[in-house]
C-alpha cells in the first residue's frame, strides 16, 4: 500500500543530533479543539493546532456540517460554531484519509443528529475495524450500515443515519479505546439526560478535559477497582473558547529516542505535553536508562507540558508492563527501535490493540526489524527483541510503510543507527501527524 505518487526516502548512519526543536500540534488534541469548537456557538481560536493532513479531514468535515473555520496564520485558526444539535447535512461523503480518530469521533457526533452522513477513507482506514463504535451508537439509535470488511469486521465506506433525540446509554469500553469512549461522550452531546461511559482501564483524557472546558456538565468517578464512570449530560451548550494545543509527544517520541540512539547526541524538544495518559514512553525508556530530563514543567491549555532534554544513552532491555500500554500505545513502533539498539531483552505484552492501528504494528515491525538486521520474535500480542548493545544495525533494506505514519518514521529513525542506508518505500503518509519531520531531523544534523 503506498500512495498513487509514493515519496521513497533513505536514512543513513547519522552525525549527533544537537540542537533545540520544537514539535507540532498534539493530533488528538487538535481533533477535539475543532470538533468542539464547531459546536460551540461564537467564535473559537486555536493556535498550536496540528496542520497534518488527519486534522485536516477533520476541519473539512466540520465545514460540510456547517461550521465556519478559517486559518489566521500558522497554527492558528479561528472557528465559528453552529451549536450542539445543529449540525447540517452534508452535501456529498466526508473522506476521512488516513484518520481514524476524525472518523471514530465524528461517527458519534453524527449518530445524535438528525443528518445521514457517508463516511470513506483511503486503503488503510478502509481496513480498520468499525463495529467498535457502530455497537455503541446503534445502541443509541442510530442506523448504521458498513461495509463487511474482512472475517466480518465492519469497515468504511459506511453510512450513519443519526436519530434525535437518541437514546443515552451506560456504556463499559470492551476494550481499552479512546476513540470509542470519545464517540459515545460526543454523541451524548446531542442526547437527553446522561450519557455514561465505564472505562475499566483508563486511556488518553482529552475529550474530558476539553467538554469541560467549553463548558458540558461532565463528570468522572474513579472506584476502588480503578474503574472510570464518565458521564456527560447531554443537550449541552458549549461556550466557545481560547486553545493552546501542546506539542504531540507522539510525534516527540521519534526524536526522543533518535537523541538517546545516535551517539554524542545531545537534543532539547520545546513544549511536549505529557499528560499522564500520554507519557508512558518517556517512563519507559528512563526505566532503560534513558538520559530524559523534564525541565520548566507547566500548563498549557489544561494540560502538563515540559520542554525534555536527551542526551545519547546507552539503554538496557526490559520487560515492559502491558498496564502501560494506553499510555503509550501510539509509541511501540519507536520503542522496538529503542530496544533492538539497547543491551539485552526487551519482551512487550499486551499488545492486540497495535494490530488494528493504520497497519498491523506488530507484525510490520517486525518484519521491518528483522530486515535491517535486528533481533526479534512475534508474539500474539507483542514483541521479544535481542538488542545489539548499542551495535549499529545492518540496515540496507527497504522498508514498506503500510500508508502508516508512525512504521515510516520509526524506519527512518532506525537508519540513523544502521551500516547500510534505510529506505523508506513512502514516506507521503507522515503528513497525516508531522509534516516537517524530515526539516527537524535535518536542522539536528547540523
Ligand atoms: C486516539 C486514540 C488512540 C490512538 C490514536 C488517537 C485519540 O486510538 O491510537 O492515534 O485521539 O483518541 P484508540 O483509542 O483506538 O486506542
């Protein structure tokens, strides 16, 4: 799967990166900072957004429902909503690229209102397994209809048929998705009385920072067990707001680690959010030895942040806890590059949910992994990687991405470690989440 004018790239063994870098928009926080702005009735702005191609399907598809978006400069965009339940039909399908958080979220926003919205995407998304939020929201009321999509997975292109009032509903996540807990707190939006979601292991909370923010009465109880109850009352109106969005520390993570692999690297990555729910990579590789230093930690816009100073490590496998994984889930691509350069075994568990990311990441790393040369097994539900002890990888390989972001950028990273030149077959599809990553890794190049 590659684009129909795919961009291949080489990486190569790599000078220390040094220098001080700052990294664009957090992608999920950018999503909700429109969505909700759309809903809210006046004017949002929003410096910080993200302006890769995912949130950008977003912003398209927020405009065909009604709102007015318009960017003002860089990052900054200013958005006039049309109120919780006034969003409007759209003229023809909304195409949702690559992006299946716009896809997740606005399935739920659409399932409250009384609008029939298609929903298609590229051949990735066109993959991914939609039955998670279709249960739910049929639950709700809405009528949905899919495509069958392989061994019975529902997929895109599908239609919503929204129904208001709907139907509000307690919800227990059956697996652990941000995605699916936002589409049903979205939809509840829209809905009488209380909408609930149980979350018996808790993933990234943006979605409820940002609803309280704009003002819905939303609450959350934690039980003894650790178990979540978030409930949002629906009907709400949502004032519009002023939004600094931090920068993804999903996209920091490829340079984290870039800085803790290339020797004599010593680099300083502005403005990372690192929500709890978010931070887990950085956790890990100090628990690997990694030489991470948080410094002016701060709020941004309702959320932790700190500027993180690396300095090239030498890094010891280890067992990592699947308890961790939500908190990280979007950073084992990088994290198995990590490990297969460190001293040692690293042994990942608990991994299903990276098989239905915008590829199989398990089974693409490793494949990938073992091509340039590391050591690695797969497991059902992770990785087990022997480490070089530091050792640069063989590399000379080229490496297929899948139409997945993150695979293409963990690949590149490993070339800057490798003997032989990394190629990427397409590195078109990183626009989705970090459209300048190339410019900074050449800016650390010196
Ligand atoms: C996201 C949630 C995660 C993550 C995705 C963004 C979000 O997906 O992988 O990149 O913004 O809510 P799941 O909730 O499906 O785990």
């Amino acid at each position: 799967m590659t684009h129909p004018h795919p961009t291949p790239r080489r990486f190569s063994l790599s000078p220390p990166l040094t220098g001080r870098i700052a990294i664009p928009g957090d992608k999920s926080i950018s999503h909700r900072a429109l969505m909700l702005s759309a809903l809210a009735v006046g004017t949002s702005r929003v410096t910080g957004l993200l302006e890769g191609h995912d949130v950008l399907a977003t912003a398209a598809a927020m405009r065909a429902m009604g709102a007015s978006i318009e960017r003002t400069g860089e990052g900054a965009w200013n958005i006039d909503g049309v109120g919780v339940g006034s969003l409007l039909q759209p003229r023809e399908a909304l195409d949702m690229g690559n992006s299946g958080t716009s896809t997740r979220l606005l399935m739920g926003l659409v399932a409250s209102h009384p609008i029939t919205v298609t929903f298609t995407g590229d051949a990735s998304l066109s993959g991914r397994p939609m039955g998670r939020v279709i249960d739910p929201l049929s639950q709700m009321g809405a009528d949905i209809s899919a495509s069958p999509g392989a061994k019975g997975t529902q997929t895109l292109p599908l239609m919503v048929r929204g129904l208001a009032p709907a139907i509000p509903l307690a919800y227990r996540l059956p697996m652990a998705s941000a995605q699916v807990k936002s589409a049903v707190l979205l939809a509840g939006l829209n809905t009488p009385g209380i909408t609930e979601v149980v979350e018996p292991v808790p993933t990234r909370d943006h979605s409820e920072r940002m609803l309280r923010g704009f003002g819905a009465d939303l609450s959350v109880e934690t039980g003894a067990d650790g178990t979540r109850h978030i409930r949002v009352r629906g009907e709400a109106e949502l004032r519009p707001q002023t939004i600094v969005v931090p920068g993804d520390p999903s996209s920091a993570a490829f340079f984290i680690v870039a800085a803790l692999l290339v020797p004599g690297s010593d680099v300083t990555i502005a403005n990372v959010g690192l929500n709890p729910t978010r931070a887990g990579l950085v956790e890990v590789l100090q628990a690997m030895g990694g030489d991470i230093t948080l410094l002016d930690a701060r709020e941004v816009g309702g959320e932790p942040v700190a500027d993180l100073r690396v300095r090239h490590s030498v890094l010891k496998g280890i067992e990592v806890d699947p308890a961790v994984a939500p908190s990280m889930i979007d950073e084992y691509p990088i994290l198995f590059v990590a490990a297969a350069l460190a001293e040692g075994r690293t042994v990942t568990t608990g991994l299903d949910e990276l098989r239905v990311k915008e590829s199989d990441r398990l089974a693409v790393m490793a494949a990938g992994l073992a091509a340039i040369g590391a050591r690695v097994e797969e497991s059902e539900d992770g990785l087990i990687i022997d480490g070089s002890g530091g050792d640069p990888l063989a590399g000379g390989a080229t490496i297929a991405g899948h139409l997945d972001h993150r695979i293409c950028m963990s690949f590149a990273i490993a070339g800057l470690v490798s003997k032989a030149p990394v190629t990427i077959d397409d590195m078109a599809p990183v626009a989705t989440s970090f459209p300048n990553f190339e410019a900074l890794l050449e800016g650390l190049q010196g």
